[in-house]
C-alpha cells in the first residue's frame, strides 16, 4: 500500500510541475516579492524620520 501511494504521489507531482510550467516566470518574482515589503519598511521609516 505505502509503496502504491509513492508512486501516485511522484506520479501527480511529476504531472503538476509539467502542466504549471508555463508559470515558472511569474514564480521567480514572486520569490522577490517579500523583499521589496522588507527594504519597503525601511524606506518608510526613513522618509518617516525626516519629518
């Protein structure tokens, strides 16, 4: 049983990576995304300060 639930679960994720390749752009921006909220903070607090 363990042994036909590893091949289901390599063969839909197999599956998945290939059908949602076309999205592989706009995940490696996404990756990026919290960064730009982080320096985002920083540049808050500067403009903030000199107030």
């Amino acid at each position: 049983m363990y042994v036909m639930l590893n091949i289901f679960k390599l063969f839909f994720s197999t599956k998945l990576s290939e059908v949602y390749a076309f999205l592989n752009p706009s995940v490696n921006i996404m990756l990026v995304i919290p960064l730009f909220f982080f320096l985002l903070a920083f540049v808050w607090q500067v403009v903030l300060s000199f107030r």
